[in-house]
C-alpha cells in the first residue's frame, strides 16, 4: 500500500502498515457460513467452465449472509479488490484510499475513477449508486455496517481468506460476475509468465537467497514467504527465503514482520529488494549508517531499490505481474 505521487507522510506509511496487520490478523474468521444449503449457487468455477448466462444467482458469502448477485451488475463497489475486478475486465466505480493514497500501479486503469475512504463510510457509498458492493474484509461490515450496506445494493463479503490468496479471490469473484472463465486465463496467463520468468531467473543467476525490506519511519518491516511480493519472489520464482525470513516462528509472522537494526546485521541473503519510504521523505539516515552499509549483500552492490509506489506491499494478477518485471529487469541481463 502506498501514498500518492504527490505526498507520502510518515503517519500515511505507519497507518497503511497498520491496515495490513489488521488484515492479516483477521484472517481467521472467514469460515463463517461455508457449509450452507447446497441450492445455493456455487461461485467457484470449474476450469472448464463455459461461459455463464447472465443471469441472478443467490450466493452465501464468507461471513455466512444470503446474498442475491444481480445479472450484470455495471456499478460495482470493491474497495481494495480493484485489481481482482481490473483483471476480469470490469473497472469500478470507485477506488480505495486512505488519507489521499491510492494504489498507484493500478492508476493507468483507474485515472479519473473517484476514491472512496478505506473504511468505506455508507453514505459515500450510497453516494456512487452502486448495483453490487465487494468487502474484502469481514471487519469492514462489522457493527451493524452490513446492513446499511445490503440496504444500499447487494454486498457480498469475499473475506479475508479469499482475499489473502490473489488466486482465489479472482475466481470468487469471476464466478459473481459470471466472468469464470476469464478467471481462469488471467491465472492461466499468469502461471505461464512466471514459469517462463523462473526459468530465465535461474539461468541469469541460479539459485540466489534474497529478502525483502520495508523501510518507513526507520522502521525495518520484512515481508513474509507466503504473502504479496514475498509469493512471487519464493513461490513463483523460485528464489530462497533468506535466514531471517525463515527464522520468525510461525506464531508471530505477519504479512510484514518488524526487524529491528541487532537482527538485521544478521541478514545472510545474496540480494536485498527494498522500498525506501524514508528516503522518498527526504530521510536516509538508516541507510546511511553502520548497520546496513555493513550487511554482506549491501557491500557487493546487490541491493535492488524499488519505487516506493510500485507494487511490491499488494497483491493480484496485476500487481505480481509487475513485481516479476522488476525482477526480471533487475536481475537478468
């Protein structure tokens, strides 16, 4: 997640990562509902599905609520599911943000598309006239806050075990729209540049180790395996974890872990990415000093700084797509 073009202050950064923390420690609640009666329309497409009429369907979403799907919907509501809705060829009628950010590397989609406040207040909600509302989180419709959505337009919660994996809330959603199909290929399509990636990575430099940092009010935040631009760097191209991503217990792992300065000297990888808030602030007294200009990876030059409005903090098809181009560009010759 990240700020504007324009602006990126420290309190922006500190609450966006607090946002994701609150995202990933919700988690556990989006089984809710999923043993529900079997007339109800089932939104996960086989991977030979035909392509759906459109027609109504009644649906049951991660928090166990009956939920009517209108045919074609046009005006739809998916904060912070843009991407997902992008890739299926849908543009909403809204975008995500928070005191002003947007998610930057979906811009060239969403130019001109108004915002809507990160806590989706109802009545800016109304405001758009949607015909179907997409909640990635359950948090976001707790206290009462589903039902003034549900009296707006039909909302549906895709949860954050969906949403958490890119994949699956693509299908989730494709299957909603009657767009399973084109689910399918967008992963399809996906699955297919990353292996290709993979195999010019591992010929461009074998397998290397390699971390990625976080750096927001002096602040060290690593990213973990299984999540946004960690998934791709391990899960899809094949690089390994370094020391300190695989040292944090289970217990305590977080889409991005604090790190502090005594245990980044421990940091044993051959490359590090790193999104430099601080300096874009004006800020690089970290990284001017003792403790990283002695890690072994900064000393031979293996350093790879990213854009701190790419989209290396999210996740999707679009947002991973990028991350292997950074990759590739970054690291094969």
């Amino acid at each position: 997640m990240f700020t504007s073009n324009r602006t990126k202050p420290a309190s922006l950064l500190i609450l966006l990562l607090s946002l994701t923390l609150l995202l990933a420690a919700c988690g556990g609640n989006s089984n809710k509902g999923a043993n529900q009666n079997s007339n109800e329309a089932n939104v996960s497409p086989s991977p030979d599905a035909s392509t759906e009429p459109a027609s109504e369907k009644i649906v049951t979403d991660a928090a166990g609520n009956k939920v009517t799907i209108p045919a074609n919907p046009q005006r739809i509501v998916a904060s912070y599911l843009e991407d997902p809705v992008l890739t299926l060829g849908s543009t909403p009628v809204a975008q995500w943000t928070v005191n002003g950010g947007v998610q930057n590397y979906l811009q060239d989609k969403l130019a001109g598309v108004p915002t809507l406040d990160y806590d989706m207040p109802p009545e800016q909600v109304a405001s758009f006239e949607p015909d179907l509302i997409l909640v990635s989180s359950e948090a976001t419709a707790q206290k009462g806050l589903y039902e003034q959505y549900s009296k707006i337009a039909p909302t549906y919660v895709v949860g954050d075990k969906v949403s958490n994996n890119w994949r699956e809330a693509l299908r989730t959603i494709g299957g909603l729209l009657g767009k399973s199909e084109q689910a399918e290929q967008a992963i399809k399509d996906y699955e297919q540049k990353a292996a290709d990636s993979k195999a010019k990575l591992t010929e461009a430099i074998g397998t290397k180790s390699a971390a990625v940092f976080w750096l927001t009010g002096k602040n060290f935040y690593l990213v973990d395996e299984k999540v946004s631009s960690g998934a791709v760097l391990y899960g899809d191209l094949g690089m390994k974890p370094s020391n300190l991503v695989i040292e944090i217990p289970e217990e305590s792992r977080g889409n991005w872990s604090p790190i502090s300065l005594e245990k980044l000297a421990e940091l044993d990888a051959d490359y590090i990415f790193i999104l430099n808030s601080d300096k874009s602030a004006g800020d690089t007294s970290i990284i001017d000093g003792p403790v990283w200009k002695n890690i072994p990876a900064v000393k031979a030059g293996n350093v790879i700084e990213l854009d701190s409005n790419s989209s290396w903090l999210y996740k999707g098809k679009l947002a991973n797509e990028r991350i292997i181009d950074d990759v590739m560009k970054a690291l094969v010759k």
